[in-house]
C-alpha cells in the first residue's frame, strides 16, 4: 500500500544524518557532560557545538543565548510563566492572541487563575493576522510580557512579528514568539524579529523529538520552573539530553543550509495542491492566506457539509496520514479554535483538513491524494444531512 | 483506536440514505459536539420495516447510525424503544472514552423518531455526557 505521509507540522522523520550524529552520544559517549572524564567532556563539547549551530540558525548573537528544553511546550512554558514571576512585580498584565498554540493559550490560563494575571486575547481577521496596530492599542502599563507566535500550526498565517516587535520595543516590555513551526521552514532572525523570546522545537525540522530550545535574550529576566542542578545556566535543571541536543543541533545546521531550496520546492507542491483541490471540489473554503505570508509547507482546507474525522479514516485507509485541526486536539471534540478565530461556522471548522508537505513528499504523492479525495467528499457528502446534492 | 467492527460499519455503512414516504424522522444534533444525524423509518403495523440515516459526524457517529439501522429493521416499535446508546455500543464491540458520547446520536435519534410517530412531542432533550470535566485547569487526579 502506498504510505504518503503529509502531516509535518505534527512532526517529522529524523533525517538520516541527525540520527548518525546521535548515535555515538548514546551509546559510545554516554557520559554526563556536567562529570570531568573524557566521555563526559566529549558530551558536553557536543553540547556546546550543538548550540552554536541553534544560535546561527536564529541568527542569535551569543550561543548562551540558547536554552535547551524538552520542545516546544516547555519553552513556550519557561518564557511566559519565566518572565511572568520575573516581572510580577511591575506588571501582571500579558498580551497573546485567540490563535496561538494550546502550549501558550493554556499557560496564560494558568497564569490567570492561579497567579491572578490578566490576558488579553487579541482577535484576528479572517485569514488569521494578528494587526500590530491591535497589540499597540493593547499595551497598558502594567503590560510586561506580549507573546504572538510567528506562524500557526494549523493555518499556516506567518504573523507580521517584526512590525509587532517595533511596537513592542519602545515599551519596557518582552516579547516573546513560539516559533516551533517556523524554525526551519522560513528565515527566522532575532534581531531582525527585535524578540526577547522565542520558542523552537527539533521534530519539526527532522530532529528528534523530546528536544527543543528556548532563546533568551541577553538581559532578559526568567524564573526557572525547572528547580535543580546548575544546568543551562542554572534557567533549567536537570542532566541534559546530550543525543536529543546533538540531534537538535544537526538538524538546525541541515536547515539552514537547505531552508531556501526547501521552501521553495514544499511551496511549489503547496500551490499546486491548493489549486488541485479548489479545481476538483466544489464548495472548498481555504483557511489562512495565499502566497508569501502562508508557511511554504501548509495546506488547510474546509470541505462543507463533511467532518473531518470522517475524512481522516478514509485517507487513512488509502495509506495517506493528514490531520484534522491539530493533532494536539484530536482527543479533544470543540472544533479547532483557530478555525472558529478567523469566523468559520461551527459545522465548515468540523469540516477542515490540514495537509503539511516535508522533504520527503514528491509530485505523485500530490497526484495521488489529489486522485483519491474528490471520490472520498463526494462519498462523505451523500451521506450527509446539511447537503442538498 | 476503533474496533473492527466500528470501522466494517464506517467502510461500509449499511441503509444510507432517505425514505421519501418515510412514517417516522428524527434528527438529532449532538449536544457535545455539533454532529447531526437524520433517521428515516417506514412502520408498518408496529413493525419497523425500513430504516436509512444520513449522518454528518465522526467514524463513530457514522458506524452508530448505520448499527442502529441493523439493529431495528424487523423489530416492533415497543422493542425498538428499548435500544439504549449502550446496546449500540456493544454491539459494535465497544468505542473509545472519548467517543462514548457519539453513540448518544444514533439512539436519541430513534427515540426521537418513534416518540413522533407515537405523536408524543419529544421533547426530552437529549442528555450530553458529563463524565468528564471539560476544564483542562482543574485538578487532575492521578489515577488515568
Ligand atoms: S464526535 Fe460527534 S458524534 Fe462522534
């Protein structure tokens, strides 16, 4: 059976050369890099490599700068609930938007309910940009964390960071960007971007999974909520995953060298599986914007009168892995709160099918899908009380 | 996470579609989650002698709907009435936690398409599952 695997915004493989630079770290170079003997000091070298090549890749001036964390979740965690307790004292007011990833949306619930924090979720239009005219208007004095994520997982809407960081800037005040589904996909630079913040998790760009790394501007305050060893500078306790680094670290140096050849070949597929669908099927609705300011690599559609789940089993069946909303909420039965963000109707957002391309997809696999899913709405469709026919 | 015999009925619903002349319709929408489900029947002397839904929802509400169908065709409308979410569950040998509430959509259908063929207005509303809390916040204990 074909196995066409357009899901990577949920994760991707590990490419072949990150798993052979992990390898010798888990079995020949075991040692903890914070122990003194040879092994442990090849470790910590390693350790060290691998954050400079994180650094470069978000073009961080310093690789102390770089803080490495469990993924994406963790970081998005230690940033706001970090500088949130750090700045407490001046301010207890954050600014976030009504689309962001359910690592930053619940943490600020958190902080909200047990730190007495007040959150504005900021609305955004119907292709899901957040205006930088609305996070001016936002800011009060007791402001002191804004954190906007550069690009959205489930729609793909790259968000105008830089403007919103100019904005941000001449306030005392951070800002930080969850940058998981950018990193690797389209040029990210800190300074250019002016955050004091930023998010990035390995599996989304071939590296493995259960690593990840948080940028912390040079001067920025955060608490850790990781209590224990010294590691990382004393910002998050506990042995690091010396493999899981290395193979961060590779994959970020694999990125950067391809992420212009890479953008622009997952994007040409993007467009033309784009324009397949609207041409093959009535009554489509494409979620997020087109062109430059959507990520190279997403695809997300709601097919009316369908619901997704039903979608996915049938893709399934043919050997084709795609989700429906975000794979984080799958266990969860609201409709994605994205789709419902940028004013779909509670039955369409039940209908949305995310497809998210990687290295490893190729023209016949769009031909493939593009071949099959006409013939799976339509069957979905005759069997639904909301079509008329 | 389906059963096989879940995904033999979301394959290959049985009774798709509509009655024209049909005695009976209910249609429900899920309370939990938005799916809506259409039931036809054709009763005739108590009896249900056809049955055919359309369904709007996820692999289980679609595998319940086409179940349920099965389960009825054939019988009276007094031992109809006593096919409860969970008789349709089993019989598709279980759902996952999660989608328990799905099975809620092809029963109150029934119900509701027999109460108004009886001519009872039935109003009961159908009832959401409850079992689980929804806010993430609260305390979780520890046992799952
Ligand atoms: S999720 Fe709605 S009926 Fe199953």
């Amino acid at each position: 059976m074909n196995k066409i695997y357009l899901d990577h915004a949920a994760t991707t493989p590990v490419a072949p050369e990150v798993f052979k630079a992990m390898e010798p770290y888990l079995t020949q170079f075991y040692g903890n890099p914070s122990s003194i003997y040879s092994i442990a000091q090849k470790a910590a070298m390693a350790v060290s490599e691998a954050r400079e090549k994180v650094a470069a890749l978000i073009g961080a001036d310093d690789e102390r700068e770089i803080i490495f964390t469990s993924g994406g979740t963790e970081a998005d965690n230690l940033a706001i609930k970090g500088a949130a307790m750090a700045l407490q004292n001046k301010g207890k007011h954050i600014i976030t938007s009504k689309i962001e990833h359910h690592a930053v949306l619940h943490t600020c619930e958190y902080l909200e309910k047990y730190l007495g924090f007040d959150i504005t979720y900021l609305d955004v239009d119907d292709e899901g940009f957040v205006s930088p005219e609305s996070v001016a208007e936002a800011i009060r004095e007791d402001t002191i964390l804004v954190t906007i994520m550069m690009a959205n997982n489930e729609i793909g809407t790259i968000e105008p960071i830089k403007e919103i960081g100019e904005i941000v800037e001449k306030h005392d005040i951070y800002f930080h960007t969850d940058a998981v589904q950018a990193v690797g996909q389209i040029p990210v630079d800190v300074n250019e971007l002016k955050v004091d913040l930023l998010s990035l998790s390995a599996h989304k760009f071939n590296g493995p999974k259960g690593v990840g790394a948080l940028y912390i501007r040079k001067g920025t305050r955060i608490v850790p909520q990781i209590s224990g060893g010294a590691q990382e500078r004393k910002r998050r306790a506990g042995t690091e995953n010396v493999p899981g680094i290395v193979g961060l670290g590779k994959a970020a140096e694999i990125a950067g060298e391809k992420l212009e050849s890479k953008a622009e070949e997952v994007s040409r597929l993007r467009d033309k599986l784009i324009q397949g669908i609207e041409e093959k099927i009535n009554e489509v609705v494409l979620n997020g914007p087109r062109g430059k300011d959507r990520l190279p690599n997403n695809v997300n559609f709601c097919f009316r009168y369908v619901e997704g789940e039903s979608i996915l089993l049938n893709l399934d069946m043919l050997g084709i892995a795609a989700s429906s909303g975000s794979a984080c909420t799958s266990g969860s039965l609201d409709p994605s709160h994205v789709l419902l963000a940028i004013g779909r109707p509670h039955e369409t957002a039940h209908g949305s099918l995310r497809l998210t391309l990687g290295l490893d997809n190729t023209e016949e696999d769009i031909d493939y899908l593009l071949e099959v899913l006409p013939g799976i709405i339509q069957k979905l469709r005759d069997m639904s009380p909301l079509y008329e026919g | 996470m389906y059963s096989e015999k879940v995904m033999d009925h979301f394959n290959n619903p049985r009774n798709v579609g509509e009655i024209k002349d049909a005695d009976a319709i209910g249609k429900v929408g899920n309370p939990v989650c938005g799916d809506i489900i259409k039931l036809y029947l054709k009763i005739k002397n108590g009896r249900i002698e056809d049955a055919k839904f359309k369904t709007f929802g996820c692999g289980a509400a679609v595998a319940t709907s086409s179940m349920v169908t099965e389960l009825i065709k054939g019988k009276t409308i007094e031992e109809a009435m006593k096919i409860s979410k969970d008789t349709v569950a089993e019989a598709l040998d279980g759902l996952p936690p999660v989608k328990m509430h799905c099975s809620n959509l092809a029963a109150d259908a029934l119900h509701n398409a027999i109460n108004s063929y009886l001519g009872k207005s039935s109003e009961e509303e159908p009832q959401a599952e409850t079992e689980e809390s929804k806010g993430y916040l609260d305390s979780v204990s520890n046992d799952q």
